[in-house]
C-alpha cells in the first residue's frame, strides 16, 4: 500500500513554517530569517519513503495586503485550501488568531484533516503551554492538537508520522529522488534575498527581487550571474553599499551557501538595477513568477 498526498502549511508571518518545512524535507528549501514575508512563492518540498511520497507546501505569511506584491502572495495562500489532503495550522505560543479573519474561518469549516502546531515550545513554560492547548481546543475542536518546536526537532518526526498515516492511499506525484518542484534558478534567487533579509534594514528588503540571468554548470563548477532589482535610485546606493562592501558581502555570503546547495564550487557575479515600481506593476510581477 503506498500514501501520497499534498500537505499545506499555513499560518502568520515568522511562526515558523519554512523552519517545519526544512525540519520535514532535510535540506535547507525555504528561506529562513527574523523578518516578517520572508516566504513570497509557495514552495513544493516532497519527502520520499518506501511506502509514502509527502508533497510539502510552504506558503507565505498570512497578512493583511496593503500592495499588488502581497495581494498576489495571498493568492498563493488561498490556492494552499484548495489542493491539501492534509492543512497543518501553525501557531507559536501566545498567538490568538490569524491576522485574516476569512482565513481563520476556512480552517474552522475544512472538510480535510487540520494538524494545529503550537510552535516554539522550547521557549514557554508548561502552564502556559497547556493553557494555550485548552484555547486553540475551544477554537478549533476539530483540529488535532501538537505542540512541538521546529527548531529543537523536538515532536517533528511524531507530527511527521502523523501526516502519512492521514494521507490518502495514491501513487507517487514526483519522481522518488525529486526534492522540490522549483528549478535551481529559483535556490539562487532565495539564497541572494535571504542574505538581503539579513543584512538590510527598513524597507530595502521588501522592495528587492532577484532574477537569475545566467546559470551554466559543468562538471567543476557553477558559472552564476544574477541581478538584484530595487525600486529606486536610492536603493541601489544602499545595496551596493560604501565601495562596494555591502554588495561584496551579500555575493561572499551567498556563494558559499550555494557551495554547500549545490555541492559544488560555484562563481557568482551579482549586478544591481532599477526597475521602478514593479511591486505594483501586473506585468513585472506575472515576470516574476507573482500572478498567476
């Protein structure tokens, strides 16, 4: 008998979902770091056994959207209720509801199966734990209830073991040795924007995209050439940074998470340009890969 399914990860910004992802999938496929919006695409991990194939979706945080860019990104949210065999809500401890209250409603009237994680118990004491256990059963008294932390591992394999048993039985989707449905191009891309994250304040790394021009790989290496776009002039200064330091770092930074991606030595140029606006442009985000 062999289980396949798709199972959908959805939850507020910063929660932890590309974390539970990565936790699932054991490579590093969804970028992590502090800031809210980190995960703008949904991302497929697929996870492989004998007698399952798991398909893993990592969608954006949930907000509220104030511009094209995010609207399009809840879409991919919304499209997360369409397609799940298994729906894992995620929560951290001392969170009372989602930032979108329609959301929040779907989840109450789901016809599929909806794991609740209550997430970052590693950093709660048991009292409030169990409070906030008896909140979330009166909320949602269809849901299945499982506190864990991703980032210890700590209940990632039970809640794992959990979703292939809830799994309708169906052949593979993918391949066996499939790990992702995103093309190579798509890792560079989040690999440079997560290094943006990190080491850019304010509104830079929410007005930056990236697009990978050039990839050509042989047998020792990965010859790379990306573009970071920004809105404005101003940006671009910013990115680039005083004789280049900030922008040298991002490229260091960047290669040598690619290296280790890609298990192999990679040569990365990075260029920066102005498109302006093209968080509100329909057409610069269908380009993107935003609008559907």
């Amino acid at each position: 008998m062999h289980k396949a399914g798709f199972v959908n990860i959805i939850g507020n910004p910063n929660v932890g979902k590309s974390t539970l992802m990565n936790a699932f999938v054991g490579e590093k496929l969804s970028i992590i770091t502090s800031k809210a919006q980190t995960t703008r695409h949904r991302i497929l991990g697929i996870v492989n056994g004998d007698e399952f194939q798991v398909i893993l979706s990592d969608t954006p945080g949930i907000i509220k959207p104030a511009y094209q860019l995010q609207s399009s990104m809840m879409d991919f949210v919304k499209s997360a209720f369409e397609d799940a065999d298994v729906l894992l809500y995620m929560i951290e401890i001392g969170e009372k509801a989602l930032k979108d209250e329609s959301f929040f409603r779907k989840i109450e009237n789901s016809k599929i199966p909806v794991l609740l994680l209550l997430n970052k118990i590693d950093i709660t004491e048991q009292e409030i734990l169990e409070e906030q256990v008896q909140y979330w059963q009166e909320q949602l008294p269809r849901a299945e209830i499982h506190p864990i932390s991703a980032l210890k591992n700590f209940n990632v394999k039970e809640v794992f073991e959990r979703i292939v048993e809830l799994l309708p039985e169906a052949p593979a989707y993918y391949p066996k040795d499939q790990l992702t449905d995103k093309p190579e191009r798509f890792f560079v891309n989040e690999t440079i924007r997560e290094k943006i994250l990190i080491h850019y304040k304010k509104e830079i790394p929410y007005a930056v995209e990236i697009e990978t021009e050039e990839f050509f790989e042989d047998e020792k290496i990965i010859k790379i050439r990306s573009v970071i776009m920004v809105e404005r002039d101003s940006q671009k200064g910013i990115i680039i940074g005083h004789k280049g330091a900030a922008l040298k770092r991002v490229g260091v930074e960047s290669r040598k998470d690619l290296e280790k991606f890609f298990d192999k030595q990679v040569y990365l140029e990075l260029y920066v340009k102005v498109n302006k606006n093209w968080r509100s442009n329909a057409r610069q985000l269908k380009r993107f890969g935003y609008n559907k």
